[in-house]
C-alpha cells in the first residue's frame, strides 16, 4: 500500500502532499492506463502515417493522438477525482479535517494536471527521441504546447466535475456555444488558443514560440477553472453537495427544455460571412499580388521558387474573383515539405480556413499547371463546402478546374489525355453523371482529362460564358445552406441547368462530345497504338486462396512499356469509390516488341472476399498513367 | 494545553438560515475542560449545524465561535488540529485499511500518536482489512480511534450512536464513559436519545429551534421541575382552577404543561426553593419529581413554534 504519509507538524505544502498521495494512491489504476493509453493511441496514428502517402513528419501522430487522448483522458480524470468524491459523500470526511477551504480542490487540480501533462510531456519527448529528434528547441516545443493543451482542457473537465448533475448540460452548452461562435463571428476553433498549440502543421514543424495561443490558452484555462472553484468552495462546498444529488424529474425536464431550445436557436443562427485570412507569420514567406496567396519556404535557397508559385497562386486568386465573382477569394496557402516526391502534392483544406498546399519546392521541375488546377478545385470545394464533390457536380469541378486554370498547350494536352482515356471506358450521359464510377474505370488522371474536355466542348459549343455561369451558379458559393435551400437545390445539377440555358438536352451534349472524341482521335494517328491496348482480369481458385490473372494485349512497342497492376481488397459496402491511393502496386514490365504479357499472383486473396483490380500503364508522352482495365470481383 | 476549569468552547448568539428556513436563532453555549456536555435536542433542532460550525465545515451568519480562547477563522486549522471529530455518519475511503487511514489522517495532526492509534485500534477489536467490509458499529469505532489518536484537547461527537443496534449502541457508550472519564479533554456529544445523556455528561443543554432551553448540569435541571396532580375536584372543578391559578400567580413558576381533570400541571421553576413554598400554598397536591426524559419532552413540547 502506498505510504499515505503521517507528517509531524502540518503545514500546508504537508497537507497538499498527503492529500496528493491519497489522490495516487486512491487513483492508481487510472494513472496506469493512462500513459499504455496514450502510447497505443500514438502507434496507431503512427502505423497510419507511415503507410500514407501524403505523410510527412511521422511526429505529427503525437498531436493527432494528443487532441483524441486528452480530452478522453481529462474525462476520466475528472470523474474519477472529481465526480466520484461527491457521488461517494467522501468530501464530507475531508471537510471534517483541519484543512484550509480549497486545499482539496488544489490538491485534485494538480494531480490531474501533472498525471495528465506529466504523460502528454513524456510521450512527446519519447516520441521525438525514438524519431532521431534529439533538438532540445523541437522537443521543449512541443512539450509546452502539449502541456499548454492539457491545461486548459483539465480545467474544463476538473471544473465541470464540481457542477455535478449540470456537467453533462455544461459541456452540451459549451459546445453549442463554441459551434453559435464559430457560426456567426470569424472565430474558428481550431485557431484559437489550445487547439491552435497542436495544429499539426505546426506542431513539430513551427519554430517560433507560440505567444498568442499561450496566452490564449492560460486565460481560457482560467475562465473555465472559474465556474467550478465557485461552486466548490462557494458556501463551504455546500452548492457543490447538492449538485451532487441525483435530479429530480422537475429539473431533468427543466435542462431538456434549456438544451433543446439551445439547439433551435442554434439552428436559427445564420452563418457568418467573411472568415477572417489566414497569415502565414515570420521570416521566409513569399506572398503573391493577392494577399491570400502564400507561400512558407523556409529556407533562401527556395525564395525564386516560392515567388513563382506565389505568384501563380496570386494570379489565381485575381482570375477567381475577376471571373468567378468570388470576392474575397480563399486564402490560397502553400508550404514547403522537402520530403515529398517530384511533382506530388498534398491537399490540407479546410485545415486553416483556406487551402493549404504542401508541395517540395526544391523538386526539379515544378509543374505549375498542374498546382493551378489542383488549387482551383480545393477552393470550389471548400466554397461550395464540398458539395461540388456530390456526384452530378463532380465533373463539373474535376474538369472545370482543369480546363479553366490551363493555358492553351494545358488545354491540348489535357484532350490528347482525354482521347487516349476514353478508349478504354463507356462513356454516357449517366456514366458522367456518375462521376466516381468513371473515375473507376479511367483513373483519376483519366477521368480529369475526359472532364476537361467535356467542359472546353461545351464552352466552345455554347459560349465560355455559359460555363462560367454555370460553376458560379454551383460551385463559387455554398447553396445548400439548410432544409429550405436543399429542397430548392436538389434538382439544380449541371446537367439540369444545362439544357435549361442551352436548350440542349444533357444526353445530346454527351453525344456530341462523343462524337468530337472520336472525330479527334481519327485524326490522331499517333494516339492509335495507345488507344488499341486492351487488359484482362480474373481471379482463379487456387489451394491457397485466388490468383489474379491479369494479361495486355496490343500493338508491340518500340520501348518497354512500364505497367502496373493495382490490387485492393474491399470492405462493405463493396461500391465504394476506390482510392487508387490505397491499392497495392505490383510493377509489372512490357517489353519492348511484345504483343502481350501475362502473369499471375498467387494466393492474393480468400475465397468469398471482394477486390478491385486495375491495370495501367505509362504514357509517357501524355504523362499520363493510362488504365486499360479495371474490375470488382469476388473471389471464387 | 488549556488550563483545567478554562473555557474550551465558547458560542456566542450563533445564528444560521438555510435559505428562508432558520436554523440556529441565537444560540449560546458555553464548555470547560473536563466537562462532558450532552447536546440533546430533537431531530432538526439544530444539533448537527451547531456541531458542524464548531468543526468549521459549516460557517455561522452571524454570532461568533471560540475555541480555545480564541475567535476561530475560516483559514486557521490551528485550533481544529486540537479537537477530535466523530460524525453522525462516517463516509471513509472504503479501499482504505485502518493502518492506512490512520496515517492519512495523521498528517493533518501535529499531536498525532501513531501508538496510541494502534491501542484504541486493539482496545476497539477494529480489524486490519479494507473498510468497505466493516459495519456501521465497526465504522463508528474506527472514527472514534481516529479522533483520540492525537489526543485531542475537546472531543466532539455529533449523534454517534445514531443508527447503531442497542448492543453495540451500549458497548459504544461504555467505552465512551471510560474513555470521559480518564481523560481530560472537554466532550461535546450531541443525541436525541436522553439515556445516553444520562449516562455520560455532567452538564447538559437542550436546544429547541435553534435556541438554548435549558444548560446546566443533569441534578440542576431534575430540581427544576415538578409535576403536581390535584385531587379530584369533587362538585366544584372551578374552585380548584382558581385555588391553583392563584398559587401560581404569586410564584415564579413556569407551566410547561396543562392536562386533566383531574388537573395535572408541569411547571418550570430557576429557584427550586419555590417548590416548598408551592407544596404549602397547595398542600392536597401531589408533588413528583420527572426523569430527564419527560423534562424533555416537557420544555421542546412547551418552546415557543412547537408542535401542538
């Protein structure tokens, strides 16, 4: 048993000792599970990481686990110290002691503070050693902001504990009250305060100490302490006691009545306007024309760099507000990550009121167009609060941002892309509607290239000002904004609004941009041998579960042909879009002047599971993975 | 340690409301070591607030609390680190064992003696295992070690034996007769049940309504009170009446009590001479002395706001 510890003399830091060593001993259990808690929680955002592709720093699994951890934690913690002491009557032996009012309070307050810090602090230091991250400016930094985290969210829950029957309505209004703010002000909680110290952009990489969210921080935790300390120690505890008590039914009724009309005037609100632009702060930003467009680089060896894609990014920005009528525009943010492939780049929308691009600055070559592109459909879907991403829109937003962010050799290559693509899937009216079965079937690139010319065809068909109609009218602003505007809305698809301004029915347009396809690719020669590959995939019994069996057939070519087989098994329900991001690669090589290759892999997957199956191969002269086949199948 | 015959705990006009509803209405109080004082009231009286403003977990709204000698603020625990505490129900930590709550407890007092704890612990057969597998008995005792382990200067128990079965209710009172009568601390011990008064103070106070009746000690207050019966009236009740009216009317007597006929009064009186000299007034009378259960009953039932 742990020594409780009978002092001779008793001063108060004796006092706040015993009571703290009651607290450990009383709450072992719990501070065990504590930190084993956090550490699998930590693991598992790292096993993610590592195998993501848009992964990074594999340390920002320490804030990703601290923002789930310390609130769950800081739950418990207050239940256990807190809540329980009430429920149980303990507190009135306590009182009974030749204790000073508020010792016991002060006595739980640091327990919980330095059980739950004391953990986020190690695993953060743990974390960074077992990454190789031995700098003590990376590691204190992070371990403040951890701490500052714990802090304000354990003086949440340590003082919502004293409110006892009223925490669970607490906590209800307290959110509602953060979702009203974050509704009808600029205010957004993950800027603000403790939530802005475990920003995982920031959190391992931001140098700088972080004054404001700190300061933030220690007066949010002080104002959340407030409540719970006056019903603590407010006449002698006697206010606490009595919320201790089970409620009656008069006032169970009472807290229904408070919520629910919460909930409605909630739903009343109407949401805010403008959204305060974020700034990128400090040394090594590069910033375009438009104050939204940003670039963090960092290092002064990437500033020509960076002021070239600011300066696209700023150029962007002027054409959506000049032709789009969006104004403001989003704030267009892009940061540097040197770890990142040759022309790959990663989206973090919505993360800092914008959008956020990560991108190696120190790559090669830079394609620009592509990050153009890339950048447009982030901010219509994150204006249009994602509904472009909804299916009858998704072409629309894939293929306008394509179409509209090129520049006539862009435009050219993406139809070149899109003839190629479009001999190796069924192309229809439904089958664009259906946007992610296309997308299936073409490969995201694929899908991309056929959407921008489907977009340029109707421009130049009907007038680029009717396209340009057509995505402010759907994709330049939220339209669904509650019941009344989703009734409205729902039938305002691209292709409804289309025939209604052309006078051209959507399957009719569909059918002349078919028809333009195959009028170019005629005249593509060159395209023809790509156009005439054609892949096979089955799965086949075997004793250790089923082969896949995949073969391409076409014309040989003069150089090896570098292919892929893709592979993912699928879970409920089996129609899911695919994220070929996700799938296995297996490299599969054509040589050069072969007709065909075949191959199989054995055992890949159980009888009666589900998998999708794709074959692609490399164009390089389009830079386009082609994909030739793909399938779902259950295995036999 | 406080000279013997010096006052131990003093209250003072001590007044407190929860909300509307007044609980103590001017309370005075008044103990000296090596008293043992019952605390007798009945239920809602205001016992357990007296008590609980003594040990300072409650605070009074106005009058003023001494102990020791001395005014008793909120954040001095000095004074309290002098008396001993038993509740009228004991909420323990129940995952403790007796070793352990002892050394809990044992930090908050100087004057701890961890070997005296360890003889009352014997002395009370308390047995070395979790608490949450004790009696309400067991528990009661386990206060009780708790509160003497430091040898507290005033020993405060509020309605200790309250729940308890008669046999442990007995045994609880006659370890704490002998405990009162060897040591030297002042006891203040409060019940609503007047044979454990009896049995263990030498002074006593009845509180009613949250005002002091009657202190003073047990032999004090027997002479106080008297019950007398008329003899039958015969023809004429009114004669009597006036013959007994007449008597009191001349007397400093207090009726606490009328019923009859035949006619029985109960009266008060602070002199106990004026019973002589009632006995000759009235001499057909019946004079009686009351046990100190119906001196109780008879001043609460005759407070003033008592029930009819």
């Amino acid at each position: 048993m742990l020594d409780l510890g009978a002092g001779r003399g008793s001063s108060m830091p004796r006092r706040l000792a015993t009571l703290m060593r009651k607290e450990l001993a009383q709450h072992r259990a719990l501070l065990w599970v504590l930190p084993l808690a956090l550490g699998v929680l930590g693991l598992m955002f790292w096993a993610q990481l590592r195998t993501h592709p848009s992964a990074t720093n594999r340390l920002t699994a320490c804030a990703q686990a601290l923002r789930i951890f310390v609130p769950l934690a800081a739950l418990a913690l207050g239940q256990a110290l807190i809540v329980r002491e009430y429920q149980a009557r303990t507190q009135l032996f306590l009182q009974a002691l030749p204790l000073r009012p508020g010792e016991v309070l002060l006595a739980k307050l640091g327990v919980g503070l330095g059980a739950l810090g004391g953990t986020a602090v190690a695993f953060c230091t743990l974390a960074a050693l077992l990454q190789g991250e031995f700098g003590l400016r990376v590691i204190g930094s992070m371990a403040l902001r951890a701490f500052g985290f714990v802090l304000a969210v354990w003086s949440l829950c340590a003082s919502f504990g004293l409110l006892g029957k009223l925490r669970v309505p607490a906590y209800l209004t307290l959110i509602l009250g953060v979702v009203a703010l974050g509704r009808a002000t600029s205010f957004q909680l993950e800027r603000f305060g403790p939530f802005a110290l475990l920003e995982a952009s920031t959190f391992v990489a931001e140098r700088v100490l972080p004054a404001r969210a700190l300061l933030e921080t220690a007066l949010a935790s002080v104002a959340l302490l407030l409540p719970g300390a006056l019903v603590g120690l407010w006449r002698d505890g006697v206010l606490a006691e009595r919320l201790s008590e089970r409620a009656t039914a008069r006032e169970a009724v009472a807290v229904g009545v408070v919520l629910f009309a919460e909930f409605t005037a909630i739903g009343l609100l109407r949401p805010k306007r403008d959204v305060a632009p974020f700034q990128f702060v400090g040394d090594g930003v590069a910033r375009g024309a438009s104050h939204g467009a940003q670039v963090l680089y960092g290092a002064a060896e990437l500033a020509p760099r960076a002021a070239q894609v600011a300066s696209a990014l700023g150029a962007l920005s002027e054409r959506m507000r000049g032709e789009l009528g969006i104004d403001p525009p989003p704030p267009l943010l892009a940061v540097h990550n040197g770890l990142l492939e040759e022309n790959r780049v990663n989206t973090r929308t919505q993360e800092l009121g914008g959008v956020l691009l990560e991108l190696n600055l120190g790559a090669r070559a830079l394609d620009l167009q592509a990050l153009r592109a890339l950048a447009t459909h982030e901010s219509l879907s994150w204006l249009s609060r994602r509904r472009a991403l909804f299916e009858p829109n998704h072409w629309l937003l894939d293929g306008f941002s394509q179409a509209w962010s090129g520049d006539a050799p862009a435009l050219t290559r993406c139809w070149r892309r899109a003839l190629v693509a479009a001999a190796h899937v069924e192309l229809g009216a439904d089958v664009v509607t259906h946007w992610e079965r296309l997308m299936d079937q073409a490969g995201e690139d694929g899908a991309n290239a056929l959407g921008c010319s489907l977009v340029d065809f109707v421009g130049e068909r009907h007038g680029r000002e009717r396209v340009l109609e057509l995505v402010r009218r759907l994709l330049a602003r939220p339209t669904v904004t509650g019941l009344v505007s989703w009734w409205r809305e729902r039938h305002a698809t691209p292709a409804a609004l289309l025939a209604l301004h052309t006078g051209e029915p959507w399957p009719d347009i569909v059918d002349a941009w078919q028809r333009e396809l195959a009028r170019r690719r005629a005249r593509a020669q060159e395209l023809a041998s790509e156009a005439n590959d054609r892949g096979e995939l089955t799965l086949e019994p075997s004793a250790i579960g089923a082969d896949v069996v995949y073969a391409l057939t076409g014309a040989p070519a003069a150089l090896d042909r570098q292919c892929r087989l893709l592979s993912l098994q699928l879970e409920r329900p089996y129609d899911e879009y695919v994220n070929a991001e996700r799938a296995e690669r297996r490299p599969v090589l054509w040589p050069a002047g072969a007709p065909e290759v075949h191959g199989r892999v054995r055992g890949l997957y159980p009888a009666g599971t589900r998998a999708w199956l794709a074959l692609e191969c490399h164009v390089p002269a389009l830079e386009l993975d082609k994909r030739v086949r793909s399938v779902r199948l259950e295995a036999p | 340690m406080t000279p013997p015959g010096d006052c131990v705990l003093e209250l003072r006009d001590l007044r407190k409301r929860y909300g509307s509803v007044p609980v103590l209405e001017g309370l005075n109080l008044r103990l000296e070591r090596g008293q043992v004082y019952g605390f007798l009231g009945r239920n809602g009286a205001g016992k357990s607030t007296t008590l609980r403003i003594v040990m300072g977990i409650t605070h009074a709204d106005a009058g003023s609390v001494s102990l020791f000698g001395s005014p008793v603020a909120a954040s001095d625990v000095r004074p309290r680190q002098r008396v001993g505490y038993v509740a009228q129900e004991q909420h323990f930590y129940d995952w403790m064992t007796p070793e352990a709550l002892g050394k809990f407890v044992g930090a908050f007092y100087p004057s701890w003696d961890p070997d005296r704890y360890a003889e009352l612990l014997d002395r009370f057969e308390i047995p070395e295992r979790r608490l949450r597998t004790f009696s309400g008995g067991m528990h009661v005792k386990q206060a009780l070690a708790l509160a003497l382990a430091h040898r507290p200067e005033l020993l405060v128990l509020d309605e200790p034996t309250a729940g308890l079965d008669p046999v442990v209710r007995r045994e609880f009172l006659e370890i704490l007769r002998e405990i009162v009568a060897r040591g030297e601390q002042a006891t203040l011990f409060s019940s609503h049940l007047v044979d454990e008064v009896e049995l263990v103070a030498t002074r006593v106070g009845i509180v009613e309504h949250g005002v002091m009746r009657y202190e003073g000690s047990l032999a004090e207050l027997a002479s106080r009170v008297r019950r007398l019966t008329l003899p039958d009236p015969g023809a004429d009740p009114g004669a009597a009446e006036r013959e007994v009216e007449a008597a009191l009317a001349t007397l400093p007597l207090r009726t606490l009590s009328r019923r009859g006929p035949p006619l029985e009064l109960t009266v008060w009186s602070e002199e106990p001479l004026v019973f002589a000299a009632l006995e000759a007034r009235l001499p057909g009378a019946r004079y009686e002395p009351l046990t100190l259960e119906e001196i109780f009953i008879e001043l609460v039932r005759s407070s003033p706001g008592a029930d009819a």
